[in-house]
C-alpha cells in the first residue's frame, strides 16, 4: 500500500502483484515488480518529505 500522496500520481491504477503460489506458515518468497509515479512538478525536497512512500502489504 501506498501513501495518499503516491497513489494520486501513480502511473498505472493496478500495482498488485500476483503470485498464485501457496506459501507454508513461516516460508518467504521474493516478489518483484516496478511501479511509476508521476513526479512533473515537485522538487527532491517534496518528493523527500514525501517518505516513506510504502505503509504496508496486503496479502
């Protein structure tokens, strides 16, 4: 999940990742993936205190 600030400016509406794999209690998998966000405006001290741009995962 993101951040209100980056999910206005994100490029693409859909930024879930699918993995359909079971995945035992206490096992770790590596996902990947790349998201964009439109950054036309804003300085590196915006998008810096826009940090940290993640607040959590949904599974």
């Amino acid at each position: 999940m993101f951040r209100d600030e980056f999910e206005k400016i994100l490029f693409s509406d859909d930024h879930r990742v699918y993995v359909n794999k079971s995945i035992s209690p206490e096992a770790t998998i590596r996902i990947s993936g790349e998201v964009g966000f439109n950054m036309t405006g804003l300085s590196k001290e915006d998008i810096h205190q826009m940090d940290p741009v993640t607040i959590g995962i949904e599974v």
